[in-house]
C-alpha cells in the first residue's frame, strides 16, 4: 500500500514561498520521509536555525492516522527539523506560488515537537553548488551587474539585450547586445566609466560574440562585453618557491650548457669516455676527472647557448615595459642535445590587445635569432679561415642534414669539398649558433602558449591557432619537423605549453598587415629550419656524406 508524504511547516514571522513544480510535497513511496529527500533532489537549501520548523511525516492513502507509523518515522528522521530560508529559495527558483497556509483535509495537520539536532548544525548548508562557490573564485557582485548596465550600457555605447556566464569556470558575466558606435571609442569609454563607477574592482573585456550569425552592420566582427574581477582574471604574484625552482633550473642549464661544450670536442676526448657515451653495450662509467682539463675549452660555447637565452629574455621584457605589460621570470629547460628548451615566461598582467600580443611574443624570438645567426654566419666565416685552424673541432657532417636552411647555408659558405665528407672541421662559434637557432625555432613552433602560438593567436586568432597546433602535432609526431628532437619537443609542450593564451582586453580589433607578414615570414623560416635534408637530396646538393640510401 502506498503512502501519502505530506510536511508541516510552522515559521515566526515570515511568508514561505516554494515553487509550483514542489506541488505539495507529496510521493508515492513506502517511505514516510520521501518527501524531504526530494526536496534534497530539487536542490532545496535546508539550515538549522530559528526561521522556523519543517517536519515530514505521513499517513497512509485511505487517509488513516500515522500513529502506527509513529516510532518508524522518527527512526528515519531522528527529530529532523530544519529552517528553509525563503529569500534563498526565491533566489533559485523564478517562478513561485504561495504556499496555502492551512492543511488541505486528507493530509493530518499534526505538528511535531521534535527537538533540533544540535547546535553544531547551526548554519549548516546542504547545497553542493553554493559549496562549489564557496570554493570556486569569487563571482560578480550583482549588485554591481545592476549598476554598471544601468550607468554604462545605452543607446550611445551599447545596449544590452542578454548576459551570459563569462570565464573559466562561469565567475564573470558576459554582455551581449547591439554596438552603438566605434568598437574602439566606445571600449575606451565604457572602461573609463567602469573605474568612475565601481573603482578598481573590475577588468572589462571586449571579445567576440560567442556564435555569431553574422558581422556588425558597421564592420568587423559583432562583439559582446565580459567582467570579470580583477583578483580572478589576473594572474599571482610569484612566490617564493618559484623563484627558488627558477634557480635552480638555471643552474641545470649551466650545467647542460657546458655539456654540450664537452661533447663539441667529442675528437679530442679521451677514448673511454667517447666509448661509454657512444656504446650502447658499455656499462662502467669512467673516471669522470677525465673531463675536467676540457672545461675550460668547453665555457666558449656554453656561454653562446646562454647568451642567446638571456638575449632572447630580454627582447621579451623590452618589447613589455613600454606597454606596461609584466612578465614572469624565466624558468629555463635543460637540456643535453641543444644545452637548452629555451625557457617558459609567463604573462603576469593582462595584455592590452592583440598587437601588443604579437609584439612581445616576436621579440624574444628576433632577439634571439639575431645573436644566434650573428654567431652561426662568423662561425662559418672562421671555419673557412686557415688561420683559425687551431680553434676548428670535428663534428659529422650528417650533423647538417638536421636543418635545410642551416644546411644549405653551410654549404654554400664551407664548399662542397669540406661538407661532401664524414666529418667538417668548424668553429664552436657554428655550433652555439646552430643550437640557438633550432632551440628559436621550435620556440616559434604555432602551438599553445609558445612565443609561435601566441604570435599566431593575436595575429589571426584562437581559430587559427587551433588548425595551426593540430597540424604541429601531427608534424612533430611523425618526425617530419625536428628530426629526432620532434618527441621529446612534442611531450614538453604537451605537458609544459600546451594550453593557449588567455584574451587580451581587447581581443577583438585585428593587427596590422605588417605584422601578419611578419609572422608568417617567422613560421616559414620556422619549418625550413627545422625541415630534416632527406639522403637523396642530402646527396644531390652535397650536404653530408651518404654511403647507403
């Protein structure tokens, strides 16, 4: 037999309100507190309190009395009461009806004198998404939604006619509406008026209407408004423990740098030690004191590969202070191929528009690329000097089929004689150039949040970005572009970059063509550097020796 759930509801001084789709609290079940567990259901915030009292109890459908029921339903309860706050259920529930003061006849009216449970449930919320705020990042005042739509939107700027949920994790409002003049002007003011009306609480963004039918009656891209508090949109402050991570992966990178220098003279070391590093079936380790008297010989080139780091940093920060944009410290990437990844250095302010998100993406890498080049062309230069005969190192020649920019360069400069051979005499000078070269290349890959990426995403925009990275992947993962560095490159930036910048405050005005020319020119200088020279073509122009093919 089914039962009839009924609740009675006693309150001090208030007019309870619930929803209509809450009917009268009733269920069939066999369970006399079914009624309190849908409310649960329906997401009813339930505290204990003195607001007033909610007791479910239940009488069967003939309309009997419950007292047999009694005993059962304080077991279940175990003296449940509770307060519902009738401002909070207004809050989350649009539509309401009053609820009917008096019992409707076949549903007992008897109140229960149960005790509460204790006073440590005082102000206890059973409400799973008021805890996700609670713990998520602070939302919008709606207070202050109301009195910025009625002090900046209108006729003459923009008018609004929805909002939406705007950020990561929905903490901001988005506005949407119809443009009432320059997208530009009117930004300018409406974030002037932002700071008269709320001081510096809030960042407004300008970005494109999220699925759009169509562009603006009067050009471009239609455009809504996001507001996001300026404690969430902006990144932290750097803490201690990364300034100490920073350290210490510089200091790897010395260290991998002058490893790299060692292994340049890989001609004058002694045998054991080229043997365990070369012989896969070589097991005991030398005496590590054999390296040390190549030290000295080694520092030259490590302080070219540090040298196009730092100078790389430097042209980001020096394109950044005059925009007023702040930056993080760099954290180096070790490594033993190259002497170095380059380093990750993040964004720490928002970044006022696109144009000046390209400019400091390009900087570094330019920087870089400068020095590198400098060093890998005086290289070349000494290579082919008899005088600097002393300074020259042996390397394979198949070295420079890694890159058919770099290769073709070399030839062209060292003469087919000297590269059509096993192995090339070159200067060190070659070396860190060529090394500062590809680690600027693959930094200037399009994908993520790579100096590449981020110059792609405020040249063309996120859509760009996104065909642009699937095509790096794919490239990477077949090898196609870094040769035998393409997977350690690829799982780097997977773990380390993959995730693409966040918008500028104003992402939405294009740059200028110049500025796409230049990052297009950047990219296709990327993938011929970084474009292995396969072995018939290798042998056609006379890049390396090739004995097999």
């Amino acid at each position: 037999m089914g039962t009839l759930t009924s609740c009675s509801f006693s309150f001090s001084a208030a007019n309870f309100k619930l929803r209509s789709s809450f009917g009268s609290c009733t269920a069939r079940d066999g369970m006399g507190f079914v009624g309190f567990r849908r409310l649960k259901r329906e997401r009813l915030l339930v505290s204990y309190g003195d607001f007033g009292r909610f007791v479910c109890f239940s009488s069967d459908n003939e309309g009997h009395n419950e007292g047999d029921r009694e005993d059962d339903l304080a077991k279940e309860s175990n003296a449940v009461t509770a307060t519902v706050s009738a401002e909070e259920v207004e809050e989350r529930h649009g539509s309401e009806v009053d609820l009917d003061k008096t019992t409707p006849p076949s549903i007992s009216s008897r109140s229960s004198n149960l005790s509460p449970i204790g006073p440590a449930y005082n102000n206890f919320q059973v409400d799973s998404f008021k805890l996700m705020e609670l713990l998520g990042p602070e939302k919008v005042d709606p207070s202050d939604v109301k009195l910025i739509k009625d002090k900046l939107f209108g006729y003459s700027t923009f008018w609004v006619t929805k909002e939406e949920a705007f950020g990561d994790l929905g903490e901001g409002i988005l506005f949407l509406g119809n443009l009432r003049g320059k997208r530009e002007e009117v930004f300018s003011k409406l974030q002037s008026q932002l700071v008269e009306v709320t001081g510096d609480k809030y960042n407004l963004f300008m970005v494109g209407e999220p699925n759009s039918e169509g562009p603006d009656p009067r050009g471009g891209p239609r455009v809504s408004f996001g507001l996001l508090r300026k404690e969430v949109s902006e990144p932290g402050p750097t803490t201690l423990w990364q300034y100490v991570i920073a350290l210490l992966l510089f200091l790897l990178t010395i260290g991998s740098s002058v490893e790299l220098g060692i292994a340049s003279q890989i001609n004058r070391l002694p045998p054991e030690v080229v043997k365990y590093f070369t012989d896969p079936n070589a097991v005991e380790p030398p005496d590590m004191e054999l390296l040390f008297p190549f030290v000295d010989s080694a520092l030259p080139l490590a302080y070219g590969v540090l040298g196009v780091l730092l100078f790389h940093e430097v042209g980001h920060f020096l394109a950044a202070y005059p925009k007023k944009v702040k930056l993080s410290i760099p954290y180096f990437i070790p490594n033993i191929t190259l002497g170095s990844f380059g380093a990750i250095t993040q964004f720490k302010s928002i970044l006022p528009d696109r144009s000046t998100q390209v400019d400091v993406s390009l900087a570094g890498p330019f920087a870089g690329a400068a020095l590198s080049f400098s060093m890998f062309a005086v290289g070349l230069l000494l290579s082919s000097n008899p005088d600097a005969a002393g300074d020259l190192v042996q390397v394979p020649s198949m070295l420079f089929q890694g890159s058919l920019l770099l290769g073709l360069i070399s030839r062209a400069t060292l003469g087919y004689a000297a590269m059509h051979a096993s192995t090339v005499a070159i200067h060190p000078l070659v070396i860190a150039g060529w090394c500062g070269l590809t680690t600027t290349a693959f930094n200037m890959l399009p994908v993520g949040c790579l100096d590449g990426g981020r110059a792609i995403q405020g040249a063309f925009g996120k859509g760009a970005l996104v065909g642009f990275g699937l095509t790096t992947y794919t490239l990477l993962g077949l090898g196609v572009l870094g040769g035998p560095l393409s997977l350690p490159w690829g799982l780097y930036v997977l773990i380390c970059q993959r995730s693409p910048e966040k918008p500028c405050l104003n992402d939405v005005t294009e740059v200028g063509t110049w500025r796409k020319a230049a990052v297009t020119l950047a990219v296709f200088l990327v993938v011929l550097t970084l474009l292995p020279v396969w072995d018939e073509l290798a042998e056609e122009l006379g890049i390396g020796l090739v004995t097999t093919f």
